[in-house]
C-alpha cells in the first residue's frame, strides 16, 4: 500500500456518503442499489476512507449490529484504481477491532473470500442468488399469506428472534417503510412465516424469509410475485434444495453462489430450517 494511502483516516460514514457509496459499487461492476446504501447507512454503522484524489470514497463496508450475539460485516469495497494494494485488509482489520468480542458474519463472493479466510473467518455454509420473472407452473402452494399490518409486527419480531437467534428489531421495524410488500402466513390464527420484496434497481429482491416449512415458503415467494412486474432476485441457503428446484422451476435462474462465513463462532445462531433468505447479504 502506498505510503499516501496507509496514512488516510478511517472514519465513521453516513448518509452524506449515500451517493459516493453507490459510485463506489458502480466502480467494482455492482448496482447503484443506492436504496439498499440507505437502510444499511441508518440501521448500521458505515467505515471508509476518501480517496486521496477526491474522487469520493477510496473504500468502504458496513457494520449491521444486532447487539452482543452478532454483527454482520458487508459491502466491503475498494475503488478499482486502489485495488489489490492492501486497502482492503487494512479496513477489515479495523472493523474487526471496533467489533472486539463480537461474533462476526458475512457473506464472501469468491473474489473476497481468501482474505477472510486469511484474517480467520471460517465457511460455514452457502447461500445461491436466484434471479428471473417468476411464473407459476405448477400447483399453487397451499399455505395462507396476506398482506402484514402493524398488528403483526409483534410476532413477527418473536418469530424473527426466534429464527434468526439473535434480536434485529431495529432492522425489521424498518421493513413496512423500506420494502413494496410485506406478507406474513399463518395457520389457525398463528404467524408461521414473513417475507418482503423490497425494490432495487430493476428487481425486487425477496428477503427476509422466514417460514415454518417449505410449502410455506413457497407461498410467500408465489404471493410476493403477484403483487409485482418486475423481476425478483433472492439468495437461498442452498441447504433448502426443495425451494431451490421449485424457485427455477417456476423461471428464476442461478446467478451465483456467495460463502457464508463467520468470526468468533463455529456457525450461525437460531434456526436455519426455517431461515430461508436473508433481508440482504450485506446484513446477514
């Protein structure tokens, strides 16, 4: 790393950085997605460095805390023109040091995945990215879904608790505000499941989803689908190969596979049989 570079400050970003942080991914070949940029920016804490020619941001991630039980790191970026000099490793070892004893979490593209693993992350398991205009083909799935209301909100976070291990009330509070749809299942009175589609780009991404079973599942993605005419993009656990064959069987096709990692504990907490997709990579 250049002498110039290794002496920048790292420092705290914040929505002021929305837009340099959407450049940032437009740098590396990712989307804008600078709707996703916003809620990661509010609900969690943001580092980066400016560019030394400024030209923005020379690289940035996102910490999403959900308190002592687990943080999850994403959007680590470095600007192409800085890359491959150590930029990168120097801001993972300081976000490591500001998490102290906190368990980490991430999710590592192939291209990012030997650093982690230098800096002592470990693969606990694989999430697959699925995206296409889904068509039903088959039978309709057979579970109950409408639309949530603020009534709901309670035992969504129960369940959300329940399944996820660790308490993100202050992610999921933010999903009736953040996402286009917002559906929840039950079944003789009681909430079995929740999803939303929330916009980016040209997609609507499905996440979180969280549900009892598969044929659950299904029913959310399905009833999810109709209320859009966009394309829908989503990554599932490829451990629920079920939802996997029936998702591409009904139009949406494999993109790419992304390694879920973690720092600190030997696995994910909660309950992954019925953690399906999350709200986003970026925040576990």
């Amino acid at each position: 790393m250049s002498t110039l570079l290794s002496s920048l400050p790292i420092r705290r970003l914040t929505l002021d950085d929305l837009t340099s942080c959407a450049d940032l991914s437009e740098n590396r070949g990712w989307p804008r997605e600078e709707h996703k940029w916003g809620l990661l920016l509010t609900a969690g804490t943001g580092y980066g460095v400016d560019d030394p020619d400024g030209k923005g941001l020379a690289t940035a991630c996102v910490l999403t805390s959900y308190g002592p039980g687990l943080t999850a790191i994403g959007m680590v970026l470095v600007a192409e023109r800085h890359a491959r000099q150590g930029l990168g490793r120097r801001l993972m070892k300081h976000v490591l040091k500001e998490a102290g004893d906190t368990p980490l979490t991430l999710h590592a593209t192939p291209h990012g995945k030997p650093l982690y693993e230098e800096l002592g992350f470990v693969d606990v398991g694989r999430a697959e990215m699925v995206s296409g205009r889904f068509r039903l083909s088959g039978p309709a799935p057979t579970a109950t879904t409408r639309p949530a209301t603020a009534e709901d909100l309670p035992a969504v976070l129960r369940l959300d608790t329940e399944v996820f291990g660790v308490d993100r009330t202050h992610m999921i509070t933010r999903l009736p505000a953040f996402a286009d749809q917002f559906r929840v299942a039950e079944a003789n009175g009681v909430l079995t499941g929740y999803a939303a589609a929330w916009p980016n780009m040209d997609t609507h991404v499905v996440g979180p989803l969280i549900a009892r079973d598969t044929e659950t599942a299904k029913a959310l993605i399905a009833s999810l689908a109709e209320g859009t005419d966009r394309r829908l993009r989503t990554d599932i656990d490829v451990r629920h190969e079920e939802l996997l064959a029936w998702v591409k069987a009904n139009g949406l096709e494999p993109i790419a596979f992304n390694a879920v990692m973690t720092y600190g504990i030997p696995g994910l907490p909660g309950d992954w049989t019925r953690r399906f997709a999350p709200l986003t990579v970026a925040a576990g």
